[in-house]
C-alpha cells in the first residue's frame, strides 16, 4: 500500500495495529477521521490518553473501574456470598446485560494456556483463592469459555479449592462447546447461570 504521507502511514500502521483492523479498514478509518472536526479527534485522542492514565483494577475483582472498588463490589445489594469467574472484562459486561446475576464476580485476566506461555502464575488466582479463604464466599461458579484451556483453568482452581468450604459449579452447557461467553445471546447466557451445575459433575460428564 503506497501512502502520499507518511502522517498518514504512521496513523494506518497505528490503528492497523487493533484486533480485527487490518490495513485498509485502518486506511478508511484515518480518512474518517481526517474529515472530521478536528475536536472530534482530539476527543478520541483525550479519551484514549485519560484511560490509559486514570483507569483502575478493581482491588478486589479485578474489573475495570474508575475508583479503587468497582461499583459492583461497591454496590451492598449484591450478593457477596456469590462470585462468578471470569475471563476478562468483556465476560462480565456480557453477564451482567443478562440481568439474571446478582453477586459479585473475579476477574482472571486470561486462561491457562502453555501454549501461549500463560501460567497459573500470570493469572489472578492466588487473590481469588484468599478471597475464599476469608470465609464469606460460599459458592464460585466457573463462566470461562467451554474450551481446553477454559476448561483447565477450571480444574486448576478446583484443585486450588479442594480443602475449603466452598460450593462450585460451572455454566450450564447452553453455550456451545468453544464458543466465548461475550458472542453468547443474553437468554441462553442468563439460563446457563441460572441452570448451573455442580463442578463436580462437568468433571466426571468428560
């Protein structure tokens, strides 16, 4: 692809750079952009810069938020004795557009997968087994995707939780087999939580 300027080829390799943007829908973006007011961009660009430099993890589910406790840990009628866990941010704004879910979640930041090179070590689950052991949690219900490395993760945490009185189950299997939990519609999504199993049972189904 030739470029009349290199502006303009320093912007397409930048926003090329994005999942699912390739070359040419990064050219038309640019050239959007281009046509623009020139306030628009600076709005794209001062939105960009202040999520980079003010966003916060939740210090207790790992969620994005915009204070140090998520609104959701925050939120007193939420079920605290309740934790879903999840994949990435993405899962829980899935679930909670459901509007079946009324407990908390914990945000692992990814899936077990030697193949990547991500390790139990690069996740959070040494938080998310204290959160157990402080007692106030009485069921962890497992919504990672219904793939290997999702359900290694799972078994991984299972066995992290053996000795400790918690309760754990897993989304019922609404979800195709592979599918992510975010291209998942709310209904079949919302029943696969109300309908969930004991972890044990998805255990021996496999």
């Amino acid at each position: 692809m030739e470029f009349s300027s290199k502006l303009l080829e320093n912007a397409v390799y930048e926003m090329s750079q994005l999942p699912g943007i390739g070359k040419r829908t990064a050219l038309r973006l640019v050239l959007h952009l281009l046509k623009q007011p020139e306030e628009r961009t600076n709005y794209l660009s001062d939105a960009l810069t202040k999520l980079r430099g003010k966003v916060n993890f939740c210090s207790s589910c790992h969620n994005i938020s915009d204070t140090v406790l998520c609104e959701i840990c925050a939120n007193p009628k939420r079920d605290k004795t309740l934790v879903c866990v999840v994949e990435d941010i993405r899962d829980v704004m899935a679930i909670e557009n459901t509007s079946q879910y009324q407990g908390l979640y914990h945000v692992l930041g990814g899936k077990i997968s030697p193949m990547e090179g991500v390790g139990p070590q690069d996740l959070n689950i040494v938080s998310l087994v204290n959160k157990v052991k402080e007692g106030t949690v009485k069921e962890l219900i497992f919504a990672l995707s219904s793939t290997m490395e999702g359900d290694t993760t799972n078994f991984y945490i299972y066995r992290q939780l053996e000795e400790l009185d918690v309760t754990t189950s897993t989304i019922a299997r609404g979800i195709s087999v592979g599918d992510e939990l975010e291209y998942a519609d709310e209904v079949t999504l919302g029943r696969s939580i109300l309908n969930r199993v004991p972890f044990e049972s998805s255990i021996k189904a496999n």
